[in-house]
C-alpha cells in the first residue's frame, strides 16, 4: 500500500470533486480518484456543459437567422458546424482544467485511473499504461455516476445510433434525426439539431413528453416545440432499429398495433441512464447494491458498512449534477461530525430548451394523489412587460401553496431564464415561505421576475396584471 488517506472519493463528477473539496476544508487527507481522464464527470465532459453551449449556441443561430423580422438586416447566415463544436470543447476544457486547479488549490491528491475495491479500506488504482497502485483509506465515498441506457438488443455505436454523447459529437448536420425518448436529454439535444436544420421527430411510448413533471407545462412544453418544428409520435413503441447505407430504420407500433418506419440519418437514443457500479469490485468491501444496481444507503449516505458511502447518480433519487453536488458536501460535513443533509423537497430540475422549463416541488398530480388541499397560482409571460418588450413572452409562471396555511408546495416555469427564476422559490421553499412572502416582496420592473411574484398574487386571486 502506496498510502493512506482519511478519505477517498471514487469519482470526479459533481459529486465527487465537490466532496472531495469540502472534506479537505474540513481537515481531512484527501485523495480523489477519476477514470476518465479529465474531471467534471459526466456533467462537464459530455452532460451539462458541451450540451447547454450547443443549445446556447444554435439558438444563437436561430435568433441571427431571423433578425430581419425585428428590423436588423443582416447578410448570408452560415452555419461553421467544426467551429461550432471547437467553441463547445473550448468551455468543457477549461472548466475541466479549472476543477482540477480547486483540487490542488484544496490539496486533494488527484488520481488518474480506474479505482476499484481491494478490501472495504483498500483502493488499487490502474492508470492509463495498467500501472496499478493499492492505497489505503479510512472512509471511502462512492461517487461513480451514471451511464446512457440503451434498448434490448441495440447497442450504441456513437456515429448511427447515439447516446447522449454521441449526440454532442455529431461531424454534420443530420437531415433527418429520430430521437427516441421525450425526457429533458432527448428534447435538449433534439432542439439543437432541430434549430442547425435536421428535421427531428421524437418517438415516445407515453401519452405525454417529460415524464414526472407537472402535466399543464408538460402539454403546454410539447405544443411549443411543435410549432418550433419537431414531431412528436406518443404512444409508440420501438420495436426494432436497422442501420442500413443511409443510416437507420427505426420500426415502431402505436398503441393499436399499427407499425410505422422511420428511415433517419441518425437514431438518437434518450429513455434514461443507469448506475455506474459496474467495475468498482464493490463484492470486495461488501456492500450491497438494490435490484436496479443502485448503492443502498441510509439517510446519511452511509452504505452497509460503516466507512463506505455513496452519493450522486449511485444512489437513488434524481439523476442531477446539483442533488449530487449537495449531497457531496452533505456527506463530507457528516463523516467531519458535522450535521449535513439535503431537502429533497426543494432539488429544481431544468430543460434548458427555448424557452426553458423549470420545477422544484410537487406537482398538482402528486398533491391530488395524497390528497393535499391546494390553490394555484397562474401568470403568463403575455402580460409580463420584459418579455414583451424583447418578443419573449411564450409560457408562464405557476405556484402551488398549501390551501390552509398557504405554503408554497411546488413551482413550474415554462418561459424565458426559468431556470434561474426558480432558484427565488426555491429560496422561498427552503424558508416554508408562504405565497404571500413572494407576493409582497418588491420585484424589479421591468424583469422577468416579475411573473413569480404575480403568480403569487394570483394564489390569493389577487394578480394585478392579468
């Protein structure tokens, strides 16, 4: 054994490079060990970042492209696709490079390779050129992620049939995309290339798009991006996908059995990611996993043994960079002796899509179900005087508050910077704000902001504006 750490985080997403942080501010020898190469994980390599600079820029794009309708001429538009996707390394580059400075800065050590279970305090480490290197650690926190599910029997080759990496890396714009799956992955990344001038239909077995969110925005999410081009096909099952000299056939069959063909140039597969476990010889420290694979832990992270933990995409709930984050620093404040947690009530979830969609507590289908007597509150962009000034004013701002006491219980944004408005409610969640708190704390004019707390008056049916 090389040497010996206090703890030792398996991973370098979100997660774990986050952990890894606060367990060195907290005076911890801390060692972080990544496979990839590169931190940031999942998130900054091929997630997150890469995905929202494409959106940002093929809306940038977009926006040029139709410019002269607001009275600015411009010339030719061209799409540099190659330059495009520089621009795009260029952020997931320095972002990497700048994680990797924080762990220096912190005085984690840094290991590069795959980490896998020895014993439940031993590490073997092997690098690039399969030089292994055992270390020892007092706790050690699983941090290993997530990975792109496929469909039975298809397998991803990342240049016909895509995951969600794949779909970052694309060398020319598709003329023809089928995305399979209308969850938050599938609809960002079939809105870029939707927007670059690939005709994209989506294919999903379900009666609606985003599967947990609050139905209206989900409806309302889908008729938006309808008239932004994309088809939808719901209640479709895949049954089969081909490739052939000119891409793929993806064979499918509706709700009554009838069967339709989709010939593509390219198959972007989105129905979910599963754990990353695979490889860590977790048998080796005994610990247990549930039957999806998951890290099973208690309300503390803490695994079935008590020096092992597990955080992130590993362990159950959703599959977010920002939950992950949290329950990093959570985990770290609580092997220091501290009291770390995380409200799971108020963990937002973004689309990054034009316009975005944002959420953060219950939804109206979760509130009937356990029968919580509820108020709503509604605002429209419409008569929001920002987002009319700068012709942005599709979706809307809606609150869910407690019918009794008026706590807010949930929020749900569709429109434009929703998933920066969220961030006041969940603010005001994490306090048990009322809809009244909101309401009666002046807002800027003219901002967008100004929808949440119309929408809060409109709990009480007392919005001025609409």
């Amino acid at each position: 054994m090389s040497e010996k750490f206090q703890a030792v985080v398996i991973g370098g997403g979100p997660g774990g490079y986050v952990c890894a942080i606060r367990l060195a501010q907290l005076g911890l020898k801390t060692a972080c060990i990544e496979s990839r190469g590169s931190l940031g994980g999942t998130c900054l390599n091929v997630g997150c970042i890469p995905s929202k600079s494409l959106l940002n820029l093929s809306e940038e794009f977009h926006k040029v492209k139709n410019l002269s309708n607001k009275g600015i001429e411009v010339g030719e538009v061209k799409l540099n696709l190659n330059k495009m996707m520089k621009s795009k390394d260029k952020a997931v580059t320095v972002l990497t490079k700048g994680v990797e400075f924080l762990l220096k800065k912190n005085k984690v050590t840094y290991f590069k390779g795959h980490g896998s279970f020895k014993s439940k305090n031993e590490i073997n480490i092997k690098d690039a050129d399969n030089k292994e290197t055992v270390i020892g650690a007092d706790n050690i926190i699983i941090a290993t992620g997530s990975v792109p599910v496929s469909l039975p029997g298809i397998d991803f080759d990342e240049k016909t049939i895509l995951s969600s990496t794949g779909a970052l890396k694309i060398e020319q714009v598709p003329k023809k995309m089928v995305v399979v799956g209308g969850g938050y992955i599938g609809l960002e990344m079939g809105s870029v290339w939707s927007r670059l001038g690939a005709e994209v239909h989506v294919v999903e077995f379900l009666e609606h798009i985003t599967p947990g969110m609050d139905r209206e925005i989900s409806q309302e999410f889908m008729k938006i991006l309808k008239k932004q081009g994309i088809k939808f096909h719901m209640q479709h099952k895949v049954e089969e996908i081909k490739k052939d000299s000119e891409g793929a056939i993806v064979s499918t069959s509706d709700k009554d059995g009838n069967k339709k063909d989709f010939d593509c140039d390219v198959v972007l597969i989105s129905v979910g990611r599963k754990p990353n476990t695979e490889g860590l010889n977790i048998e080796a420290a005994g610990v247990e996993l549930d039957e999806k694979h998951r890290v099973k832990t208690d309300k503390n992270f803490k695994t079935n043994q008590n020096n092992i933990y597990a955080i992130g995409d590993v362990i159950t709930g959703p599959m977010l960079a920002h939950k992950a984050e949290d329950e990093g620093i959570a985990v770290a404040e609580n092997i220091a002796g501290q009291s770390g947690h995380v409200n799971y009530d108020t963990i937002p979830g973004v689309v990054y899509t034009t316009p975005e969609v944002a959420s953060i507590g219950k939804t109206e289908e979760q509130l009937k179900e356990k029968n919580v007597d509820y108020k709503i509150g509604k605002f429209s962009f419409m008569a929001n005087s920002r987002a009319k000034a700068i012709d942005d004013a599709e979706g809307f701002v809606k609150i869910l508050a407690d019918a009794k006491t008026d706590k807010v219980l949930g929020a749900h944004l569709i429109g434009p910077h929703a998933g920066e408005l969220i961030a006041e409610i969940g603010v005001a969640m994490e306090f048990g704000a009322s809809s009244e708190d909101i309401a009666r704390t002046c807002h800027a004019h003219p901002t967008f902001s100004e929808a949440v707390k119309e929408a809060a008056l409109s709990v009480d049916k007392r919005a001025i504006h609409s």
